[in-house]
C-alpha cells in the first residue's frame, strides 16, 4: 500500500435505517467488531465515561443509552455508545426517535496503512450491510469538509463526493439501478439495493485526476442532488430580526432534489426507537 499520500486519518460515516433496540444488535455489532481486531484495537466503551471494551458492557451501554432514549433525556433525544482504542481511534453508533441510524470511526493513518484497503471495503460493506444503510461516505480528512453542510443534512442534500460513496435503497429508488451501476468510476454492488462508488484506489489527498472523477460522479448523478457551497457562502452573513424569523438564514432547500426519506423511516414514533447520529458531534 502506497504510504506518501496518507496522512492524518480516515473518516467514515453509514447512515441505516435498520431497527436496533433490541440488545441483540449489541451481540450482533461486537461480533461485527471483533472479527476485525487485528487492525481495529477497541480498549474503551461508553459516552462520557468510558469502561472497558467488551460483549457485556456493549450490552449493558447500549440498554442505557436506549431507556434514555425512551425518556427523551438523551444526547438530542437521542442515545449513543462510544467506541476508542487511542487518540484520533474512535467512534459512535447512535440514534434518535424518527429510527434513523448512523455509525461514525476516525481510523490514524498509522492503522490504516498496515491493512490492504479491500479490509476496510469489506468492513465497510459489512456495516452497511448491517444497519441498512441509506447513505454514507469515506475520505480522507483532507477532503473532510467536502460533507460539511450548515442548515442542513444528508436528507435534503448530499455534501459533495469524497472517496467512497454509499449509496442504499433510497437512491437505488430515487435513481435507479442502472444509473448507479453506470457512474464513471469504480463500482461495487454490495446489494441489489446498495452501491458503493469509489474515485480512487485508496483514500488520499486528491490528485487533479481524483477530483475531476469525482466532479464526474456529481454531474452523472445530478448535480442538483449536492449542496451549492459557493452559493450558500456568498449569502449575507448578518440578518434583521425579521429576516431570520422568516428563515433567510437557512439554504433554501427546495432547489435540491433527494429522495423521500419519509418513505423509509418511522412515523408513529412512540418508544420504539432506531439509531442515528450527528457527525458534527466529532
């Protein structure tokens, strides 16, 4: 694996929409994790205060973080477990009452460079696999802003294309089969409604040919679909009173084009809760 490119770390995130309240999906996420130990060290579980990583204290976490879900007492009326092996080694699994899900790992270079990349890809395809996932991506942290969008999130736009992209059941819907399949670049199928698109062989700082194959993929899956930064920055940076109460201060969501995320996620809420998480909480 080429090494001159790598540096500070590998970001991924997999929003899903599989239910997981059951402790189960504990069971089920730590087999999911163990069987990828060689290269992914966990020591320490939990939010806030952390204890050690392991298959009864990932149970026992992740039943709190559920009843305080429940009681809408948790991080947003939300719950989530954390995971760490070292510093800039971390991650979440985490979730709110609509039953959305994300997962979230900062992997250092220094881990990532000791694996072959089709490791990560498989792992990666494993939790997509696992939590249903929507949409999601992995770059390096150099392009890391690329998925930054203030005002809003992935469900009325995408941020840009970074080096993986992951593609679930509503945009397998949305665009179809055949129009995924035939993206300008690399192509993975991972399901008959779950794609992953890559613009290069590792994640790293783009080249001049990394970022034209990723302008590539935006214009072969509608440009209209990914946030307009320039646009959205050069909007006025100081509102009246008046102008906020009435939302200036908000991109104007309408001018995107997304999927109906309602048609997949939960409606009548009650207690039974699936996950999602805020990425910026990183």
């Amino acid at each position: 694996m080429e090494k001159q490119a790598l540096k500070h770390e590998i970001v991924l995130v997999i929003n899903g929409l599989r239910h997981l309240m059951d402790k189960k999906f504990a069971d089920e996420l730590f087999d999911l994790l163990e069987s990828e130990r060689e290269w992914l060290p966990l020591k320490r579980i939990g939010w806030g205060f952390k204890v050690a990583y392991s298959r009864e204290n990932l149970r026992a976490c992740w039943d709190s973080a559920t009843r305080e879900c429940e009681k809408n007492t948790g991080i947003a009326n939300g719950g989530n477990v954390e995971f760490s092996a070292q510093r800039n080694y971390y991650g979440s699994v985490a979730w709110h009452p609509d039953g959305t899900s994300q997962i979230v790992l900062y992997i250092p270079i220094s881990a990532f460079i000791k694996i072959e990349s089709s490791v990560y890809l498989n792992f990666a395809k494993k939790l997509f696999i696992w939590c249903d996932g929507s949409y999601g991506y992995s770059c390096h942290s150099s392009q890391r802003k690329v998925h930054s969008m203030p005002g809003v999130d992935y469900r009325t736009c995408l941020g840009g294309v970074s080096w993986m992209t992951i593609l679930g059941r509503p945009y397998v819907d949305f665009l179809g089969a055949e129009l995924i399949r035939n993206t300008p670049c690399r192509v993975e199928e991972v399901t008959k409604q779950g794609f992953i698109l890559l613009s290069s062989d590792l994640p790293q700082i783009p080249t001049l040919e990394i970022l034209e194959c990723q302008s590539a993929i935006k214009k072969h899956l509608g440009e209209d679909m990914f946030f307009r930064r320039e646009e959205e920055e050069q909007q006025p940076k100081h509102y009246t009173l008046d102008e906020l109460r009435a939302g200036k201060d908000q991109p104007n969501i309408e001018r995107y084009r997304h999927p109906d995320f309602t048609k997949y996620m939960k409606q009548d809420i009650g207690n039974d809760i699936r996950l999602i998480f805020n990425a910026g909480a990183f």
